[in-house]
C-alpha cells in the first residue's frame, strides 16, 4: 500500500494511493493515522486536487554517509568500516513538489538521491530478525548537501541540516519487504538528464546494519526516517534546475530549486 499525507481545503489527512497513471491516481481517505489500526473511509479524491506533504513528520532524521563505496571514493574518503551516522532536523523536511531554498551560505549544493526507511514503531536496541518488525515503509529522499560547507566545516550540522536539505515523498510504500528493499534500482535526474544511478544491493552496510546500529544507541519513535546512504554521481544543483530521484517500486520525488527569499 502507498500511503500520502496532503492536505486539502486547510485540512491535513492521510491516504491511500490508487491506480498506477499518475493522471488517474486518487487517494482512500483514512480513518486514523497509519501507525495504529486505521480503515479506509471509502472517500476518495484526486491527487491531482491534492498538495501532497512529507509523508510523515519524523522526530529526527537518522543518516549515514559513505555507505556506497562509489560514493565515498568519488569524494575522496574512506569506506568506513562501522556505519556512520549524522542528523538532519524535522525543520529541513520538505515534500514532494516543494521547493528547495538554494542557502545564501553556500556555492555549491549538491543532490544525493537515497533510499530511506520509515519506522512504525517505538523501538530499541533491536535485534537483527526484528528489524523487519520495526519498520513501516519505505519513501524516496534526496540528502540535499551544502559540499563547501561541508568541507569547510568539520561538523555537518549546517552543510546537511539547513532548511528544506530533506526532501522526502511522495509517499511511503509499505508492500515492500526488506529483501525487496535490499535491491532496487535508485536513480536521479536534473532537468531530466540522469546524474545518479545505483541499486541499494550496493549498500556496504544493509538496512538491518543501520537499524541496529543507531537503535543501539537511541529510541526510534514511529515517523523517525532512516536515510541510507547515496550512490555514486552526486553533483550540483543551480536555482532553477528541477530534481528527480526514482527508486524502483516507490515512486518519484520532485523539487525545484529556488533562491532562497
């Protein structure tokens, strides 16, 4: 099931996705949110009156770097041995069709298009056959970075977690098991040329590493997003360019970049 949140008409709701044309798509209204036991209201309206948000309002972003091997070479670094892990915060956080606000402190902004994981449930210290259990779906995301800020800088805070650096959508897809999730096809196009393609059976650190990793060390809540990791072919993006990142059997994430007002 793909799940979108939107609003419409000053109200905020959840639904189902139907149909596979995207001029066709309509959303089932849910009774409830998706995290508990919800119904399906039998109410159903075109995406197309819709504005689709962030799937889900995560308490924190959980990412982890040079987890392609392509990827971290392309950039001159290490392949690090233990997954290695930043944060984006909730405030950078955008949705499909949103903007990205090229950042007045930075020259070169670069796209990395990610796979990334939505937890269903609070959990903890999870073992590796309950990792499957603790997650929800999964939805497209595109790590957006500030690369000379994050050069400069030797924290990541700014270069990754200025606003609207998280795109996330256009929904998650929950049909997905993680066998399914641990090999498909991750591509990125600006202005429709391709820049990045990859298949997250490339990962050097699976999803399970990842979701054992930082559940050592803190609760996930339902919402919380884990972003792992890039492939190879990051590069930059100008104000004006359009962004594209498709992840096999989710969808397609779209932003523009604009000056920041």
């Amino acid at each position: 099931m793909r799940i979108a949140r939107f609003s419409i008409d000053g109200n905020v709701a959840f639904g189902a996705v139907e149909g596979d044309r995207q001029d066709e798509l309509v959303l089932d209204i849910i009774k409830g949110i998706p995290f508990a036991d919800f119904e399906l209201s039998g109410t159903k309206v075109p995406v197309s009156k819709v504005r689709l948000l962030p799937p889900v309002l995560p308490n924190k972003v959980v990412a982890f770097g040079r987890n392609y091997a392509e990827h971290a070479r392309e950039l001159g670094n290490e392949v690090p041995e233990a997954p290695f892990a930043f944060f984006k915060p909730a405030t950078s956080v955008i949705g499909h069709g949103d903007e990205i606000q090229y950042p007045s402190f930075s020259q070169e902004v670069h796209h990395e298009a990610e796979l990334a994981v939505v937890i269903g449930r609070m959990c903890r210290e999870v073992p590796r056959e309950r990792v499957a259990d603790v997650i929800f779906g999964y939805t497209c995301a595109n790590d957006v970075t500030a690369r000379d800020v994050q050069r400069r800088e030797k924290q990541w805070a700014r270069a990754k977690g200025f606003d609207t650096a998280c795109p996330l959508g256009p929904w998650v897809e929950t049909g997905l098991d993680l066998r399914a999730a641990s090999d498909l096809t991750v591509q990125l196009t600006v202005n429709g040329e391709q820049r990045q393609l990859g298949r997250t059976s490339e990962m050097i650190h699976s999803i399970e590493d990842l979701i054992v990793n930082i559940s050592e060390a803190m609760t996930l809540l339902p919402g919380d997003v884990i972003l792992t990791g890039t492939p190879a072919g990051v590069g930059p993006l100008n104000v004006g360019d359009e962004v594209a990142v498709t992840i096999e059997g989710i969808g397609t994430l779209t932003n523009k970049v604009v000056k920041r007002g």
